[in-house]
C-alpha cells in the first residue's frame, strides 16, 4: 500500500473496521486515474450547504457511516437536491435516522447526468483469488444476472470479451440513439485490475452505479471492503518443472513397479502385464521381495537393489507403507514416482498425514510425486500403460485427457477406444504435487497431442492454471468438463457483487477467459473431441448442409443458426453446375434434400460441386441408418478441400458396427442434426476466438 491508500487503509483498520466509507473509496479511486463524482465529507448542514455552494446543484447527500454499508437499502440517500434549503433539510432527515448508527456526517457529491447504468465489482475467490465483475446495471443485474467474470490481473483483451459476452452488449453498442462508450469502459476494467493487483488488501469492492455516456463515464458511488488477513495469491506455490521437465513422466526409459505381483488379477500383476503387452521399449524393473522373477522378468527385492536410476517408479503397496518406499524411491534417485494405491486423504486424518510426510519427502529431494490414489499414465505414443486395470489394445492417437478419477478414464478409455485415439491419458488422483496444470502444460506442448480433454472436480493454484491454459488454448483445443456445477461458492453479505459471484459462474468465466470450451457432460466432451481430433476447423461461418429428409434439413438449419453460424450460399455458376446432377424434384440449393431416394454417388458429387465454392465453410451430411455402411468408402473418398464434414445418422447405436467404421475413416457421427451443429458452432467459435485473439494481441 502507498499514498493515500495506506492512510486510509490504516485508519480503517485501526478504527476497527474492514469497510471503507464512500468518501475513502473514492478518494483511493480517484489516486488511480479514475472518474467520480466525488464525495465531500460535510460534518454538519451548514457544511452540507457550503459544499453544495461550491459544487453547484443539484447534489446528492449519502450518510457517512463506519456501521452503515448499504446506504440507500437503509434510506441514506437524497438525490437531485437543487437548493441549499433542500441541503439542508435532506441532512436533518439523514440525521434523524443515523445519528444512533455511527454517523460522522454526510458525503456531498454532484448529481450525475444520466447515462446508461453498469456495476463494476471485485470479488475474491478461494480458487482464482481477485475476480473482476462486469453488467449492466438495474433490471439487468438485479433480476438476469447478466454480468461476466475475470480473474485478475485482465489483459486489454478480457476487458473486451468481457463486455462483448453480456446480453446487454448490444445497448451499449448503440441501439435507438442510445450508445456507451466501450473503450471508457475498457479503461476502467483495467483500471480497477490494476489497483487490487497492487492492493492485495482489497478483498471486495462495488461500483455501483457507474454511468456510461457517449464518450466518458463517471462513477456515482463506491464501496471497498478491506480483508485484514491480506490473502496470498492463488498461483500454485508448488514448484514445476516446465513442460520439458516432465517429459520424462511421460516418455520414460525405465520404469519400476514396486508391488508387481505374478498373481492374476491383483493391481501389481495387472500393471505390470500392461506394460509388457502394449508393447513397452524401455526397461522393466519389478519390484517384489518374494518373487525372483515377475511375468518372466527379474525381479528385485527393493528399488535399492535396481542397477539403474529409473524414470518412472509406479508404487502400489498400502498406503501405511508409502513413505518409507517412496523415501527409498528418492534415495535411489527415482525422478518421478507414481503412487496409485489408495487410501489416503480420502479417508481421513490418518491419510492426510501420511500425505503431508509424502509431500515433504518429495519436496526435499526434488523429485515429483503423481497421485495417490490415481491410475498412471497411458501413452500410446511410447506404449507406456500404468493403469491399474487391464486394458485392451489401443491405437497411437492424438487425443489427450487428463482426470482426476482413474476409475473414469478407465470406463470412458474402454468404450470410446473404439471410436476415439488417445495419445495421452493422465490420471491425477488426490493431486499431492502434480496436478491439471502440470499436466496441461506438458500434453499442451507434446507434439503428438491435437485435442485436450479435462475431467475436473476442482483446480488447485488458479492463476497458474489461467495462464497455463491460455498458452495451450492458443496451439489446440482444451475441452473442459467441471463437475459440481450446482455447488455454492462463498458469499459475503456485504458485498453485491459478491453475492452474484457463485462458484460455477467463476469456473465458467475463467475457462472462457483461458480460451477453454467447457463441456456440459461427457457425451458432449467426447463429441467435441471426436471432431477437433479427426477434422479441420471450418474455413468460414458457411454451412452445405445435405439430407435425405426435408425436416431434418430444417432441424440442421435452425441449429446452424443458433450456434452462430449460417447456410452457406452457392453461386449462380455452382448452382447450375449442381442442378444438372439433382433430381428434377429438388429444389434446395442448401439444404439440399434428396427426399429418401439419396445414394452415396449423389452426395459424392454434390459434395464435390460444393466444395468449390469458398462460402463454404464445412459440410453436415444427414444419412440414411440402413444404408450408413454404403457411404464409408464413398465419403472417404472425397477431396473435401480443408472443409470438416460431419455426419448424422438417427439410432446410429442399432448399427454401432458401420458407425464404428465411419469413426475409422475419420468421420464424425451424431445423433441428430442439432449434435452436429453444436459441434460445428464450438469449431467455428474456437477459429475465430482464436484469430481475433492474435488480432488484439498485434
């Protein structure tokens, strides 16, 4: 704290109080650069009348109160006061009520011009730290809730976004006469970053209502509220090692499996069997005291007694035993250890202990710890599958996904293998050292990796993990799926913008921030992810959309428009070119509807009079389901110029084996035109977020 802050900041504290009156507020807002309209204390009505005098009306009288913090809620304040009798007699009435309530007089500020009305406010969250909040005021705010988030510090680039993502957008932008001025707006958004970044004191803050006119603003009132515990920033103070420093994590050339067992069926012998039959290069140590040998491999009484330093030591003993294995795991100079046994912080005091002491031993000798109670890593990149189940053969692929649960990438891995390549699974567990972040900055910069999942249930050091993501959302697609949506975060009475700020509307505002998609549920991460993996991003908003059924044109229609995007339009020469290859009852130039008499022939060579056009941007085909197994080949087939193509086939599920084999060919297949739209839309929005990003970047 310095300057005036540090005055005021200390008075307060030392009177007792964490809320800043009106007149401190904007004194400290006003040091920053920023425009209000002021506040005067007055003591009594003749000094009320004497600083209305020199303002000039009409005014505005708020009682100033060290126990008062919602001024008008409690009725102390007078608006439009246009003569000294009216001072003074608005002062006596705010007298009459406040004078048993702490109050040491009136603020005394001009009347401002109306304009149209925001709240700009700061919270604090327990993951993200500072939180900036955008809307627009009244009806907006009180009722729709209509306001956006950042975690602070916010680049030029989140102020933008911020006010482009209210619905309220288009009044400040200009509608019947009335505009904002947006870039006034954006001054004070990183304003307001810039002094909490400076003053981690500052726990909450209100400015509401702030007036937005043509050109300029002025904020009409203001409240901080100080937090006497000076919270920490929430990056992650745990160390990292960079993405290349985890390589080895990921691309080990020995590896050690302490508890590799030769009976069927137990967790060490299943371990140990998937990294022999997926087909690992590197060299195997199975650790076991009472065994010579482990499925045909020597086997050591203890990771003291391997000939090497290893990469990768995968522990699975009980978890009373991990700290003395994991120490000797250090000693022998392991660099990562993997601990997929359970049994600890998830079933109380005792597992939390043993955590704190495997956390201490890691820290004091450098090496980094993944889990407990995880699954490992799968790469099929390098044939590495730590899982503690066994898992079938798996094709190298280019999808990413990053879990808490090793039980859940487990069941989504056995499905969806079918019809999805992994590259990289990492499975996290109770997340003791590594965590989402560490992971995401090492799958973000692997070459291998095109499209990256995340199953969370909860982030550890938010910053870190913004500036992580966004880095990585930059060079490919993050999918996000954040359980626990309903869930409450922490509200302070005091505070409005507080109140507005639940834990699912930071968590949502962060990943849009980071460049995240977020997905609703698995079905829809996985949907995404099948279509960032397997095909380009549309080359324009343009939609070709072709049918067998009129209505399932109009339903493809309808949901291209609603997820921002449009049917693209031929020209006069294309569609021609595309009437002499139609059946005379088609009429549709896009949708093009074949009416239950399509073949594979005539979607090929419609497909390929289409793709000449640059309005086209992407292709939906809606198939027959009996006959999906007649377009594979043929679609395969197609030059589709850089366009992506989805298919739709209804009930695809009763004909899984020719929807298995349009996956293969690297076509994605939905349910409904209204899935494969969707898809497109979130393609399309993460091209063109991306690009404008690099616009305001240069």
């Amino acid at each position: 704290m310095t300057g005036n802050f540090e005055r005021i900041a200390a008075q307060a504290l030392g009177e007792g109080r964490t809320y800043l009156m009106e007149h401190e507020s904007k004194r400290i807002l006003m040091d920053a650069g920023l425009e209000t309209t002021g506040a005067h204390l007055a003591s009594s009505a003749d000094d009320a009348v004497r600083v209305a005098n020199q303002l000039g009306y009409p005014v505005v009288l708020k009682v100033l109160s060290k126990d008062v913090v919602h001024k008008s809620d409690a009725g102390g304040v007078r608006l439009n006061l246009q003569d000294a009798d009216a001072v003074r007699s608005a002062y006596h009435e705010i007298e009459s009520i406040f004078r048993e309530r702490g109050m040491i007089g009136v603020s005394v500020q001009r009347m401002a011009s109306p304009g149209i009305e925001v709240i700009i406010g700061v919270t604090r969250d327990p993951t993200f730290g500072p939180v900036l909040m955008f809307g627009l005021g009244g009806v907006f705010v009180e009722i729709l809730r209509d306001v956006s988030f950042r975690s602070i510090p916010i680049s030029e680039e989140d102020a933008e976004s911020m006010i482009r993502e209210i619905r309220g957008y288009p009044l400040l932008r200009g509608y019947r006469g009335i505009s904002g001025d947006i870039d006034a707006i954006k001054s004070v958004l990183l304003r307001i970053s810039d002094l909490v970044e400076k003053h981690s004191i500052i726990k909450e803050m209100d400015l509401n209502p702030v007036f937005i006119y043509p050109r300029g603003y002025t904020i009409a009132d203001a409240r901080i509220i100080l937090d006497i515990s000076s919270p920490a920033s929430a990056a992650d103070t745990a160390p990292s090692s960079g993405a290349a420093g985890l390589r080895g994590l990921f691309y080990p050339q020995s590896i050690a499996v302490i508890g590799a067992s030769n009976t069927k069926g137990k967790l060490g012998w299943n371990v140990f069997y998937n990294l022999l039959s997926h087909g690992y290069k590197g060299r195997l140590y199975p650790v076991n005291p009472n065994a010579s040998e482990v499925q045909g491999v020597r086997a050591y009484p203890s990771i003291k007694d391997v000939p090497e330093a290893v990469d990768v030591a995968i522990v699975l003993v009980p978890a009373s035993l991990t700290p003395q294995v994991v120490q000797d795991c250090c000693a022998a100079g392991v660099k990562y250890v993997v601990v997929e046994s359970a049994g600890f912080a998830e079933l109380g005091d005792e597992g939390k202990r043993i955590e704190r002491e495997l956390l201490s031993i890691v820290r004091r000798h450098g090496c980094r710890l993944l889990g407990p109670n995880c699954s490992g890593i799968i790469n099929t990149n390098c044939g590495v599958v730590e899982s503690i189940g066994v898992v079938d053969e798996l094709n190298r692929g280019n999808v990413g996904l990053i879990a808490q649960a090793g039980v859940y990438a487990a069941g989504y891995l056995w499905g969806l293998r079918k019809v999805l390549d992994f590259g990289i699974i990492a499975t996290i567990g109770n997340k003791l050292d590594l965590n989402e972040t560490d992971m995401l900055e090492a799958i973000g910069m692997d070459e291998n990796i095109d499209v990256v999942c995340m199953y969370l249930e909860d982030v550890k050091g938010g910053r870190r993990f913004i500036d992580v993501a966004r880095e990585v959302s930059r060079r490919k697609p993050v999918v996000v799926l954040k359980t626990g949506r309903t869930e409450a975060g922490k509200r302070a009475v005091s505070s409005h913008t507080a109140s507005l700020a639940g834990n699912d509307e930071i968590y949502s505002s962060v990943f849009r921030q980071a460049g995240l998609i977020r997905a609703r549920d698995n079905d829809h991460m996985f949907a995404l992810a099948r279509a960032f993996s397997k095909q380009p991003l549309p080359a324009n908003d343009g939609v070709f959309v072709i049918s067998y059924a009129g209505s399932l044109g109009v339903a493809a229609a309808d949901a291209i428009s609603m997820n921002g995007m449009r049917l693209a339009e031929l020209s006069p020469e294309l569609k021609d070119e595309l009437r002499r290859v139609l059946p005379k009852y088609v009429s549709g130039m896009n949708p093009v509807d074949f009416t239950f008499d399509q073949t594979p022939d005539q979607v090929r060579r419609t497909i390929e009079i289409a793709v000449k056009s640059e309005d086209v941007g992407s292709f939906i085909v809606v198939m027959q389901t009996e006959m999906l197994g007649a377009y594979i080949d043929t679609l395969r087939s197609i030059d589709y110029m850089g366009r992506p193509i989805l298919a739709v086939v209804a009930s695809k599920e009763f004909v899984i084996d020719d929807t298995i084999k349009m996956e293969r060919a690297g076509i994605p297949v939905y349910s409904t035109p209204e899935q494969a739209a969707e898809v497109l839309g979130a393609m399309w929005m993460y091209r063109k977020e991306r690009g404008w990003q690099e616009q305001m970047r240069h």
